[in-house]
C-alpha cells in the first residue's frame, strides 16, 4: 500500500505539470474571471478538463485484486484488472472552476472513456467519474474564490464515492473488496493532495498575472501623473522632450522617441546621435502608423536607419491620435526584437491610448481657451478705436459731400458691428454669412481708402452653406490690411477665391499684394503666437487652431510669402463637411 502511494504522488506530479500548462491558455484565465461562460467557451472547458481526466487514466497504474500486483504503466486493462490513477482531479477541477454542467461534461468524457478500457470495474469507475464532476459542481460558489481546503477535501471525498460504487457494482464482490482495501486509502489521499495542488498552481499564475498588472497600473498612472502637464502643450519639442524623458526612466527600453506628422519630436537614450529632433521622418514604418493607425513590431531592416551601425535593432511603433485622426507617434526602441514582450506591447498600447487621452483633453482645454480669447477678440473689435473713430470721421465728412454714400457707409458699419455682436456666442457659422460680414468691413475700408484698397472677388454659390467658426474670414483680411498694406500708398490688391469640388471640398483662398512676410516667421505664422513690434499673430493662430479642432489638421491655414511680392492664406474644408450647417 505505502508503494502504491508513494508511486501515486508521483504521478500526480504530471497532472500538476499539466495544470500549469493550462493555467497558460487564455480562455482558461478568462473562465477564471467569469461566472458565466459562452457556449464555445463551455465546449473548450469541457475538453480540457475531459482530456485532463483522461491523462490521469493513462498515468495511472493496473492492479490485479488477487495478486495485488501492479505495472507501472497503464498499457491494456485485461477483464479481472483494475486501474489505479488520478482522474478524479481533472474532473474535481472542473467542476470547481465550470459548475456542475462543465463537471458533468468533462466527467462524461472521462467516464466513458474508463469505460471503453474494460474491466471488472469500468463501469463503477466510469459512473463514479461522472458524478465526481456533478459533486464539485454543486460545492462551486459562484463570484468567491476556491479554498486550498475545499479542494482538498472535494478530492477525497470523490475519490471515496469512487471507491463505494467499485463495492456496489464491481463483481466479483470478494476482489471488489480486496482492491479498495488496497487501493483505497492511497488514492484518497494523493487525489486530494493532488486536487489541492492544481489549485496552488493555478492560484500562483492567477496571482502573478494580478501582481503583474496592478505594477503595470501603477505605473499607467505615475505617467499619466507626471506627463499630463507636458501633453496639455500639445505636440511640440520641449513637451515631447519631457514626456520621453519621464518614459525612458519608467520603460525598460533602449531609447524612446516621439514624433507628429512630418518631424521627429524627440528621441532619448541610444541612437541620439543621429536620431535628432527637428528632423523629418526617417523611415517608412512611422508614415505607415500614421497612415493606418495601429501598432508595428519591426526588426532592424524595416526600420532601415539611414545610419550606418544604428544600435536600434527593433521597435514598437504606436500611434498618438487626438479627434479620431492620428497625429503623430511613439516609439519604444530595442537592441533587438527578442527584447520586445507581451507586457512591452501591452504597455505600448496603453500608453499611446493614455497620451491620445491627454492630447483630447488639451485639445478641449485649448477649444475652451480659444473661444474665451475670440469672444475678447470679438468685443475689441467692437469698441477699436482706431477703427471705429476712422469710419465715424469718414462717415462725418461724407455726409457734406456725398449723402449717398455716407449712408452705405453707414449701413455697413452697422451690419459689421451686429455681426460681431452675435459671432461672439455662436459656435459656428456658414460661409456665406462670414462673406456677408467680410463685405461689410471691406465697404467700410474701400470708401475709407478710395481708390488705394481694391477687393476682387470669385465666388461659387455652392459653395457657400460649407460649416466655419464664427469670424473666420475677416480677420484674415484684415491682415491683409493692417500688416500688408502698413507702407503701401497704392494699387493694394485683395483676391477673395471660394471654390467647391465634389473630391477634395470648399477651398477658401485670400491672397494680396502687400510687403509679404519674413521667412523666419512664416514657419510659425499660424502654429504658434508671435511677439513681435507689428503684432502677436493671434488671429490667425486662432483661426487656424479653431479649424482644426472643427476639421481636424488637414483645414489648418497653408500660408504661403514672398517679401515685397505678397501673401497668400489657403484652408479647405472637408466634402462631407461642406455640404450645409452641422447639427451640432
């Protein structure tokens, strides 16, 4: 008896080996977490526990009731044989983690698979299996965790209901008898250490994972922490620098890189020399992340360095995305790609997912922000004393020479005033009532400045209901005006173009003849706010910014200069954006 046990827990050890393999498979981890299972997910249960029952059957030991005899293996069971084995701890199992209709599945292909072997006690040993998973079931608590005591107590009792149905159905009952006197007690207690066992394993991996996530959680969230202030700046170098930084101290990784659209942000760690920030993308692999907006894993040659002995050997590549476009991405680089693990990935994703969050709550922050400074911008505009006191005179002088004219003058400044009133609480407009405004205050300058301001203008109707922010058009002419005409006299031109095209949208155009723009500024003309003697460029950094956060980067200001030749300021609007006023 105490070779049998001891040969018993030895082979236990296999179904322990098992168990741990299986702890692996993710439906398994996922039946874990869930009371209640679908009905694929039922299936699988129900034959890995099954096939779990039969290896115990196969590793288990044929003994002669006579001769008390055993063979280390179970090859063949002849018809006066029995088997010694340690299926019960599969179906137990079962029945623990699926309830009692996975118990009961897994115990009917065990079972039945017993049967088939033969044997005086195929048939006690088969019934015995299947109620084995039943019992369980009945002991499963649903949503509560297993105790290493109830498993350990559930083998041993289904072990000892085994035993009692050998005694009532085997026969002959004198060998039924002597097999559980001698089989018995060894195999109560191995199948319930060895149902405890499984438990510890599976307990251990389910612990692991856990652990593993709440670390990777806490360091979500110390990121998330220490990278919300930078990526409320939006994607600009010192911002990327500093959220890079905080990574590469946080990620075991051999360098770590950002970049938006079109240049490389920032890039800390290996490869610094010559992966430098300001610099265009280097490699196809980023404009395809861009371009489809999912994570790459690439080696060595697809991230085909331009430089020669690049230490990078791999990456992974994730997307940034702010408004449902992707507007830029993250690297994580390796020496090579055996470097690169599932939490790697796992981390990946939910970092570009985390800084897409920041990059969308800036983004409103800033919407917010915006339309605080164009409302200031709208009331300053009403009470500009420059302006308004220029047209009163003008319209003053006006009135002892040409009555008919100072009327229209007149009228238009009071369309151009009312205007302003109602842009400041409307959060959009259509183009043709900002062509209507912009009308407005050219008549008002045209008369003020006879025959220096001449304004051409090229319309197409259709295109006219397409959706812009409030003010949209008239601060960008009266750039035109104010910066580009400041030491002009004469012949200052303005063409206004609005076009429709069914494929690429509403293309907006303002273009004048006016001193131009220097080129150092033009790069940030619109992009950011300049100080400067002649202004800020606020205007069109807001109208340029407020296009984007309607349209997304592809309506943003295209500004093109010449000094001394003049400026030109070009945006489109979407097609299906174009087609009439928004419900929102």
């Amino acid at each position: 008896m105490f070779e049998l046990l001891i040969t018993m827990t030895e082979r236990i050890g296999i179904i322990v080996t098992i168990a741990f393999i299986v702890s692996r498979l993710r439906f398994f981890r996922t039946m874990l977490s869930l009371d209640k299972l679908t009905s694929v997910q039922q299936v699988q249960a129900v034959l890995v526990f099954g096939v779990l029952g039969i290896i115990g059957t196969y590793t288990g030991l044929t003994v002669h009731p006579d001769s008390l005899a055993l063979n280390k293996w179970m090859l063949e069971v002849s018809q006066e044989e029995a088997i010694a084995n340690s299926r019960v701890v599969g179906i137990v199992m079962a029945g623990l983690f699926g309830g009692w209709k996975i118990g009961l599945g897994a115990g009917l292909v065990a079972g039945l698979h017993r049967f088939t072997l033969g044997g005086f006690t195929g048939l006690a040993c088969g019934l015995a299996t299947i109620l084995a998973g039943i019992l369980a079931g009945v002991f499963r608590k649903t949503g509560g965790q297993i105790r290493f005591s109830k498993a350990l107590f559930l083998g041993a009792v289904a072990e000892s209901l085994q035993m009692l149905i050998i005694l009532l159905l085997a026969r002959p009952f004198e060998q039924a008898l002597s097999l559980v006197g001698y089989i018995g007690l060894p195999m109560i207690v191995a199948n319930g250490i060895g149902c405890a066992l499984f438990l510890l394993i599976i307990r251990s991996v389910v612990n692991e994972e856990q652990k593993a996530a709440a670390q990777q959680a806490q360091t979500s969230l110390r990121i998330a922490r220490q990278t919300l202030g930078y990526m409320r700046q939006g994607m600009k170098l010192k911002s990327a620098e500093a959220v890079c930084r905080i990574l590469f101290s946080e990620v075991k990784a051999s360098a770590i890189a950002m970049t938006d659209q079109q240049v490389i942000l920032a890039h800390i760690g290996i490869g610094d020399d010559h992966h430098v920030a300001g610099r265009p993308l280097q490699t196809e692999v980023t404009r395809h992340v861009i371009e489809q907006g999912e994570m790459l894993i690439v080696d060595n040659e697809e991230i085909h360095c331009q430089q020669q002995g690049c230490p990078l050997g791999a990456a992974v590549i994730g997307p940034l995305k702010q408004g449902g476009q992707t507007v830029g991405t993250l690297k994580f680089y390796f020496r090579s790609k055996k470097e690169i693990t599932h939490v790697t990935t796992e981390l990946m994703s939910g970092l570009t997912m985390l800084l897409s969050y920041q990059l969308e709550a800036a983004q409103l922050a800033e919407a917010k922000e915006l339309a605080r400074e164009a409302e200031i911008k709208t009331l300053q505009a009403q009470i500009h004393p420059h302006f308004l006191f220029n047209t009163m005179n003008t319209i003053l002088s006006l009135t002892r020479i040409d009555v008919d004219k100072a009327r229209k003058l007149l009228r238009s400044l009071s369309d151009y005033i009312r205007k302003n009133l109602t842009a400041a609480t409307a959060e959009q407009s259509t183009l043709l009532e900002e062509l209507q405004h912009l009308r407005s205050y050219l008549n008002i300058e045209e008369i003020r400045f006879e025959d220096k301001l001449t304004v051409h203008y090229d319309v197409k109707e259709s295109a006219l209901q397409a959706i812009v922010p409030p003010l949209t058009l008239q601060p960008l002419v009266e750039n035109c005006i104010r910066h580009g005409f400041r030491n002009k006299t004469a012949q200052c031109v303005i063409h206004i173009e609005i076009t429709d095209d069914p494929v690429t949208g509403v293309s907006v155009l303002i273009r004048d003849n006016g001193e131009g723009i220097m080129e150092e500024r033009l790069s940030q003309l619109g992009t950011q706010r300049i100080e400067s003697s002649t202004g800020t460029g606020l205007a069109v950094y807001n109208v340029s910014r407020r296009l984007t956060l309607m349209y997304g980067i592809g309506a943003s200001l295209e500004i093109k200069s010449s000094e001394h030749i003049g400026t030109e300021v070009k945006f489109l609007i979407p097609p299906a954006s174009a087609s009439g006023r928004s419900d929102q």
